[in-house]
C-alpha cells in the first residue's frame, strides 16, 4: 500500500494508529498537498486537514514543514534509485538493461502519485538541503549506469561517467515531456524510441576486451 493510499484508508479523524502507520498517513497527505501546490503554497493546517489530524498530531510527527518535505523527499529518491539499481540488474544483456533502465524512469515519472515533481520539478531547489538531495540521487544513479558502461565497454570511470549522466538526464527529461505533453504514444513505444536512439549511440563502444575475447 502506497503513502496516499494509505492517507485515504486512514483520513478519518478519531483514529488511533500505530506510529508508522501514522507517519506513513502523514507523509501520503503532504505528498498529495506540496505536488498540487508546491512547497510556498502548501500549508501545514492543509496537510493536516487532508490527512484527518490535528496540527499537534503532525507536529509530533514532523517539527516543521521543511522537515516534512525533507522526509518526503528522502523517501522517493530512494524509490528512484533502487529502480534504476533494479532495471541495471534485471538482465545481462546490455541493449535490455538500457530498456529496463528507461523504463525505469517513466514508470517513476509515470506514478499516480506525482512524486518525480518533488525530485525533478521542486520549488525548493535553493535550499541547501533539498538540493543536496536532487543532487545525490541523480548522481547515484547515473554512478549505478556508470559501473555497468565501465565494466562492459573498458571506458574510463570519468568518460563512463559522462555517459551515464546523459543516459539518465535524456531519460527523465523524455519522461517527464511524454507525461506532461499527454503524448498519444504510448509508454512501451516511448520507452523503445528512446531506446533505439540511446543504443545506437553506446551500442557503438567495443565490449570489454575480456567480454568481445569470449564472443
């Protein structure tokens, strides 16, 4: 069950829940408000009122507003990042791990629940903390392509890396036009034009002297 699915399952006032399941209620509420609103318009006294508490009952949860959005924030870069670690592990073959890989992505940017908005679209980027964050989380993931380009082509870590990072910049920025733009394609089609035009490009560095000695 989702954090807004269980927002929904446990709104009503009254209620008493175990701490996490409070936490959890808290955190699918917040994320329904600072997607729809932003972080300067969204409110403490509106996730409250969405999540069915009182304003003491959040703020025993999360002391201030930032905090809440920190919480939040750390939850789905960590989403993000086991997808994209999951995608690269899903198989050995290289043109279906960058498939998995971008796929990755729009599922992430595709969720009903808005997330990638807090990651890749936040009104907050000026806060230190939060741009840490968006910050870390994009690099680990493109630290996660980057291995495996360097283990199957023999690159350099700083030229793998460079390629990792624009696998990944090209994949959220696809993602995030196809879903805002309402594209009539498709997300199988998507995810296949993206990565026909991703692999034609690293399809074109050798394999690892060790891997191509073995074909």
């Amino acid at each position: 069950m989702t954090a807004i699915e269980q927002t929904e399952a446990a709104r009503p006032r009254g209620t008493r829940l175990p701490r996490r399941a409070r936490r959890n209620q808290l955190l699918g509420a917040a994320q329904e408000v600072f997607v729809a609103h932003g972080y300067h318009a969204a409110a403490m006294d509106d996730i409250a009122e969405r999540a069915g508490v009182s304003k003491p009952v959040l703020y025993q949860h999360f002391p201030g507003k930032l905090d809440l959005y920190l919480a939040l924030l750390d939850q789905h870069c960590e989403a993000l990042l086991l997808a994209v670690r999951t995608a690269l592990a899903s198989t050995s073959d290289n043109k279906l791990r960058v498939a998995a890989t971008m796929d990755a992505y729009f599922a992430y940017v595709e969720d009903e629940g808005g997330a990638f908005r807090l990651v890749f679209e936040s009104d907050l980027t000026n806060e230190p903390a939060v741009r840490e964050r968006v910050d870390r989380v994009s690099l680990q993931c493109a630290e996660a392509i980057s291995d495996v380009i360097a283990e199957d082509t023999g690159l350099s870590k700083d030229e793998s890396m460079l390629l990792a990072v624009g696998l990944g910049g090209v994949s959220q920025v696809v993602a995030r036009y196809w879903l805002s733009s309402e594209s009539p394609v498709a997300r199988d089609t998507a995810v296949g034009l993206l990565t026909s035009l991703a692999w034609r490009g690293i399809a074109g560095f050798p394999l690892h002297a060790a891997e191509a000695g073995q074909a």
